[in-house]
C-alpha cells in the first residue's frame, strides 16, 4: 500500500448533511372536537331524526288511514244486512200471500167434508135404509169441492231455489216449511178421500157390500178431516208469525192480513 492510499485510509468517511427539519402541525388538545364550521353543517344524529322525519303527520295520516277502513267496513256490513233484510221481507209477503191463496181453498173444504161426514155417520148408526145406502148427492157431494184443491208452492220453490231462507230465522224457517209439509200431506189425505169415494160409487151402482165401502169413505173422510185442521191451525202460526198479529175470527183458519213484519 502506498502512502498516499495510507493517509486516505486515515481520513474519516464524510457525515451526510442533516435533513432539513420541518415544523410538526399543532393538534388540538381534545382530539374529539370539531372546528365550528364542521359543527354546524353536520347535525346530530337525534336533530337529524327530530327535524327531517315529521311524527305528528305520519301518525295523524295513520290513525284517518284506519279510521277510513274501519268505517268503509261499518257501512258495508250495514248495506248489506239492510239487502238482507229488504230480501227477508220481500220473500216472506210472496210465501204469505201464496199460503193465504191456499187457506181460502182450504176454508172452503172444511165445512163441506164435515157436512159429508155428519151425514155418512148418520147412515151407518142410523136404522137400515129402506132406500139402500146414501147416493154422494144425498151425502152432500158437490163436483166443485170433490177434487183436492192445487195448493200452490210457487213461492217456496223459488225461495229455496235462490237461497234467500237462508237470511231468515230458523224459527221463520221451520213454521214456514211445516206448513208446506201439512199441505203435501193433506193433498194426500185428499187422494185416498177421492179413491174411497169412487169406491162408495161403485159400491152403491153395484150394491156389493155398501157398509164396508160407507166405513172406508168414512174413514177417509176423517183422515182428510184430521189433516185439513192440522193444517189450518199452521195457517193460524203462520201468519201470526209473519204479521205480528193474531188472526181474525172471521174465518176458519186466520186472517186476511198480508203486513209482514
């Protein structure tokens, strides 16, 4: 090694220059504060809910929301049960008016059948006839009343057809429906009375055994008897039941008037 590298070898290496120091930002003394302009341009998040969402209105807006359906479905349910009732009414006057038509015919037949009885009884427990048996003149027969009347059922049909008894009672329903069945029945009653009197007929043309066939037309006539009362005190429950009223005197089986209540 020379001399010359020797006394570079020597010298100390070369210290860099220091940085250059640059002045630290001042932070504030509570990390946490906001600088006035901040504060005021970015609300809390409780003033934010207090002054952007209006509670009053939303809650007023709820309660006329609720107050319109519940009412909209008050006035509904009263349309419809004032249909309903206007539907009851209409059908029970139809149902009372047919049932009235069919009394008169059943007044009618009353007083006839009975007559015929009284005078058939009179036959039977009477001293034998010289004459033989009673001819249907002689017993009061008349071809107008020896028919069965056609009881009409119309209104019912219709009724049951369209469904309207079921907006009615189920008593309604049950007084009207019994007398509707008591009509069937004595409609029956009535055939049999028909097929015993031409029975009787022939019994008398023939003159084959004229007290059997007497006691069978009797026998008829009381079943018929039987039904046709059964049925016109129904009459009297029905329209006492439809019009609130109690039936007139004035007849056999109720009265005339066709209020419905």
């Amino acid at each position: 090694m020379t001399q010359g590298e020797d006394q570079r070898a020597d010298r100390p290496a070369p210290t860099p220059p220091a940085a250059a120091s640059r002045p630290e930002p001042e932070r504030p003394e509570n990390p946490t504060a906001q600088s006035p302009a901040r504060a005021i341009a970015t609300p809390e998040p409780a003033a934010l809910l207090e002054s952007d969402i209006p509670w009053r209105r939303l809650l007023l807006e709820t309660v006329v929301i609720i107050f319109s359906v519940l009412l909209a479905l008050v006035l509904d349910d009263w349309r419809t049960s004032r249909d309903e009732r206007q539907l009851v009414k209409s059908v029970s006057y139809s149902l009372l008016v047919e049932l009235e038509r069919n009394q008169r015919l059943l007044e009618a037949l009353l007083p006839y059948h009975e007559g015929m009885q009284e005078r058939l009884v009179a036959y039977l427990e009477g001293p034998p006839a010289s004459g033989g048996m009673p001819s249907l003149e002689a017993l009061g027969f008349e071809a107008e009343l020896g028919t069965a009347p056609a009881f009409s059922r119309g209104a019912w049909e219709t009724a049951v057809a369209s469904e309207s008894l079921t907006h009615m009672s189920v008593e309604r329903v049950f007084v009207l429906s019994t007398a509707y069945t008591m009509q069937e029945d004595t409609t029956r009653a009535l055939a049999r009375l028909a097929t015993h009197q031409d029975a009787y007929l022939v019994a008398q043309l023939e003159g084959e055994r004229p007290a059997s066939a007497a006691r069978g037309y009797l026998l008829a006539l009381d079943g018929a008897l039987t039904s046709e009362r059964n049925l016109c005190d129904q009459y009297r429950i029905v329209s006492r039941h439809l019009t609130a009223r109690e039936p007139s005197a004035a007849n056999r089986c109720g009265s005339g008037a066709v209020t419905v209540t």
